[in-house]
C-alpha cells in the first residue's frame, strides 16, 4: 500500500511530538523531512530525515530505540505499517540549512 503525502506529514508530526517527549528540551528538533521509498523487495517504507541541534551525545542510542515503541499505535492508525527509517542530522551538517545560512552572508564572504 502507497504511503500517501498526507501520511507523510502525519507521521512527521508524530515523530517530531514523540522526539520531543522523550528528549524533553535536551535537544532541539528543527526539521523534519519524510518521503516514500521502496527496498531491495519493492516494499514501501518512510524514511525519515530529522535535523537537530545540540549536544550529538545527547541523543541517547536507548531513547531512540525506544521510540518506535512510543509511536507504533500512532504510525499504525494512519496506515504506516513498517517501521520508518530515521536518520539524524546536526544542523551545522545539514545541506538545505547550510545552504540558506550561505545565501544570508553578505556578497563574497564565505
């Protein structure tokens, strides 16, 4: 079953508010981009980009374990039925926030 755009946005949110939840101010979320994809066997999954800023050691490997468990109920009920792929991005490392960080610079300076 297609992951619909809407889908898309809902899990983005629910990710983001469970995020949030469990890091509790520790780290701050900025960005979150999710899209369709499909693996090696044709089947869909969401994979899902989070960009960060903070403390890289704050993000605790046991928190991130647990949240697929926090948010299963949530992803399950809007039709999201394989766990998304998440990946973390600091924001300094970040090429879209890079990118308009780099056009805000005055004219020649890098």
């Amino acid at each position: 079953m297609a992951i619909s755009l809407e889908a898309q946005e809902q899990a983005k949110e629910i990710i983001e508010s469970g995020l949030i939840s469990l890091f509790r101010g520790k780290v701050r979320f900025d960005t979150f981009r999710a899209r369709a994809m499909l693996d090696e066997a044709n089947d869909e999954f969401l994979q899902v980009s989070v960009v960060y800023e903070g403390n890289r050691e704050e993000l605790s490997p046991g928190l991130l374990n647990s949240l697929h468990q926090e948010i299963k109920p949530q992803l399950l009920a809007i039709g999201i039925q394989t766990v998304p792929v998440i990946s973390y991005i600091d924001k300094t490392e970040d090429s879209e926030w890079s990118e308009i960080a780099f056009a805000h610079l005055p004219s020649g300076r890098a």
